[in-house]
C-alpha cells in the first residue's frame, strides 16, 4: 500500500477536484456547440450524433458528480485525521487511495477521448 505525507495527500485531492470541476465546465461548452449544430442542421445522421453526445455528456457529468463526492469523503478523512491528531501533520503520512486516483486517471482518459470525438463531430457539422 502507498503512503504519502498528509500535506502532499491533501494537495493531491485538490488537484484531482480542481480537474474534475474543470472537466465539468468543459461539458457544459460541449453541450453549448452541440446546440449550435443541432440549431443548424436537422440531418438524421447529425441528430444520432448529437444524441449519442448528449448521453456521453451526461453520463460523464454523472461520473464526475460521483468521484467529487468520493474525494470529498477521502478529504473529510484527512481532516478528521489532522483534527484527532493535530501534531507534526506536516510529518506523517496516510494511505493512498489508489483507487480513487485511478478512477481520476480514468476519468480523465475517457473525457479527453469524448471531448476529441465531439470537436471531430462539431468540426463536421458546424
């Protein structure tokens, strides 16, 4: 099991939320061009495109939804860690959750692979 000190922990998770809040904004620009084609175009092969986008978007929104909320518990354990045991914090370490850092990682993997997918698609049509 990899540990890691509290603070570099902590930096860690706010990097990980800090993406993912990114990648959040960025669905709703992606939902914002999809619109502009949809306004533009009514061809059945676009309006297919546009709803298998607009699944993928939600069902990415959903996972983001999910994974903040999994770092905010792990974020709340490393508080209440710190607060039961406020000495030399800056000294210690605690357990990665490794799995939450790949479901970031992967997160990210299939976000970029959507998002490039979408502007081939906007790029296309508009």
């Amino acid at each position: 099991m990899e540990q890691m000190y509290i603070t570099d922990l902590h930096l860690q998770h706010t990097e990980w939320k800090n993406t993912l809040l990114f990648y959040v904004d960025d669905i709703k620009t992606l939902d914002h061009r999809l619109q502009e084609v949809l306004s533009k175009n009514n061809d059945k092969e676009v309006l297919a495109m546009a709803e298998h986008f607009q699944n993928q978007l939600i069902l990415q929104k959903n996972r983001a939804a999910e994974i903040l909320h999994s770092i905010k518990e792990s974020l709340n354990l490393i508080e209440a860690e710190v607060n039961n045991h406020p000495v030399a914090t800056d000294h210690r370490k605690m357990e990665l959750n490794s799995k939450l850092r790949d479901e970031v990682a992967d997160y990210v993997t299939h976000f970029s692979e959507l998002r490039h997918e979408a502007i081939r698609f906007f790029s296309k049509w508009m």
